[in-house]
C-alpha cells in the first residue's frame, strides 16, 4: 500500500477535496505573507499561547508560579492524564470515541488494589492482570464497534457503565487506605532520575511510543488512513477492523496504567476515581489537534494540550479563584478547541 491510496483524517467531517475553497484551494486568493502567517498561527498558535501563559501567571505569581518544584508539580500532575489522552489518540485518530476509559481506570485501580492487599499477590503479577482485562475489554469494545457495527459513542457509554458495576462487585465498594507494599507505592512515589517523579518518566516513555507508532510505522499510518476514509482504506488493503479493536485495546491499558500510577500515588483506593479525567483527557486531545498538524490529532499536539491544561488549572488555583471558576475555563477552553480544530483544518 502507498501513502497516497487513501487520505489524511481531520477532525470532524470528511476532507474536503484537493483545491476546494474550505482546505485551502482559495489560498493563492490570499497575498503570499498573510497565508504564511496564517498557517504558523494556526501549527504553532497553541504553543505561543502556552508561552504567554507562562509568563503572565510567572508576572502574577513570580515567587510561587516560575519554580522549579512548581514545574515539576505540574509534570507529575499532567502524568496520569496524559497517559489516557495519548492513548485516546490513537482512537481518535480513526474517527472512534471511548467513553469508557475512565471507568476502566477505576476497574484496574480496584482490581489491582483487591489483588494486592485481599490476595497478596504480587503487584507485578496483579498489574499483569489488569492489563489483561484491559485488553479483554478492549477487544470486546473493539468487536462490537468494528465488526457488528455498533456506534462507539453508544457502545462505550454503555460499557462504561458495565465496567463500573464489574469494580464495584470486585471491591465491594470498599475505600482501602492500607496494605500496600513500598514496593508498589513507590513506583509513583519515587523519583528514580534527576529528582523527577517516576511518573513523569513513565508518561513521557508511553508518549514516546505511541509517538513512533503513529508517526513512525505503518500501523500508525493506517491508522490515520482509517480515519481519512475507513472504505477506502479496505480497498487497499488495511486490516480495518483489526486495527480499531488495536485502538480501544491501547485506551484501556493507558487507562490501567493511570489508574495504577493515582493508586501507587496515593497507597489508597477510592471507588469509581475515573469520571474526573475524562473531560481533561478529551480537552487535551482536541486541544492538541489545534497544534502542529491543525485540525489532525496528534501525539505532539497531545502532550502540549495536556500541560496547557495543567498548567493553567495550576495558575488559576494560585490565583485563589473559585474552583467553578476553573471549570467554567477548562470547559470553554475544550470548545475552543474543537472551533480551533476546525478552523485549521479548512486552513491547512
């Protein structure tokens, strides 16, 4: 199969074809230097906003904000986050959503907590088998999605629910705040290298890799066909079912691995920690697709989308604002991004 055989997913609707005035067919209607400038705002706008961002919270707060301790704070925020919505991405970018991630984060977070400290089992063995049921919803997702036909919105929305029942039978609904090996809390506790928390390693590691595949492989590149136009990616060749099922298996282990590091983290288990990431993990996402690749969601765009996220949910709390404060931005900020999206697309 060639590069050319199919075309590139954006997001929201089909592409538009080749020289049409939406994807950039008028742009020699456009004096030279105003469509440069254009295409840089829109590849790099996000990360001059970061940029601004940094030094108006730095000139507010200059004692507090523009510290090394504070950055290194928001890293290990950013972590667990990050980890889901760079997995996200590789659904995303076939034109697939996942609902049910964060409920799969509260069932590796429970399952592993039940196995550790009910079973005393070792946590190496006890995250292994978490993945595996990651993997086994995954790929049940992936069936009744890429093979019956079922829509992912739908489908995942309900299995979200389904997972949540399956933790809370597994845990009995039970808070545990003891038990835990140092071991096991030490994996998100610890600060291994260069005094920076293991998280931030293991996020950035997991970024890394999902970086090569998408970018770097032909998986990647099929997959990005996919979401281009799912039909004619099978036409030529691309194992389509296959590779969304690969998709809802990636999201649900980064769903594991997130809620493994929050429990590591904190030595304790709270029942159904999963709702609260799964606005951040999609506002991240569609953020990044504003950046790089305009209107194309990726990786890169994705790590900048989540520590914009973090970093201004950190200034706006050092600014003592009211948390509905907070959310009422992080909501907005979320449209924005998908208006942003858009946006690039038609200019790209």
């Amino acid at each position: 199969m060639t590069e050319h055989a199919v075309a590139p997913p954006t997001v929201g609707d089909q592409p538009a074809a080749a020289g049409s005035p939406g994807r950039g067919g008028g742009a020699s209607s456009r004096p030279p230097g105003l469509a440069l400038a254009q295409r840089i705002l829109f590849r790099y706008g996000l990360v001059v906003a970061y940029i601004v961002m940094l030094v108006i919270f730095s000139a507010l707060k200059p004692h507090v904000f523009p510290t090394g301790e504070n950055a290194k704070a928001i890293l290990e925020e950013c972590a667990p986050t990050g980890i889901m919505a760079i997995g996200l991405t590789a659904v995303l970018v076939m034109n697939d959503f996942d609902l049910s991630f964060a409920s799969m984060l509260g069932l590796g977070s429970g399952l592993v907590t039940v196995l550790i400290v009910s079973h005393h089992v070792g946590w190496v063995l006890a995250v292994i088998i978490a993945l595996l049921v990651a993997v086994a919803f995954g790929c049940l997702n992936g069936f009744l999605i890429a093979v019956l036909g079922g829509s992912s919105f739908i489908i995942t929305l309900a299995m979200g629910t389904v997972l949540t029942g399956v933790e809370f039978a597994v845990t009995h609904e039970a808070d545990v705040f003891t038990g835990f090996p140092k071991s096991f809390t030490s994996i998100a506790q610890g600060s291994a290298i260069l005094g920076i928390n293991n998280q931030v390693w293991i996020a950035a590691v997991v970024a890394i890799l999902a970086w090569i595949m998408l970018e770097k492989t032909e998986i990647g590149r099929f997959m990005y066909a996919i979401g281009g136009n799912p039909e004619a990616a099978r036409l030529a060749g691309v194992r389509v079912r296959t590779l969304r099922i690969l998709g809802f298996v990636l999201i649900g282990m980064a769903a594991v691995v997130a809620g493994v590091l929050l429990t590591s983290l904190g030595g304790s288990y709270t029942p159904n920690p999963g709702p609260p990431y799964l606005l951040p993990a999609y506002a991240a996402v569609f953020l990044g697709a504003a950046a790089f690749r305009p209107g194309q969601f990726n990786v890169l765009g994705t790590v900048v989308g989540i520590l914009f996220l973090e970093t201004i949910q950190t200034g706006l709390t050092m600014l003592d604002l009211a948390t509905w404060i907070i959310n009422v931005v992080q909501g907005a900020i979320l449209i924005t991004a998908v208006l942003l999206s858009r946006l690039g697309e038609k200019m790209a």
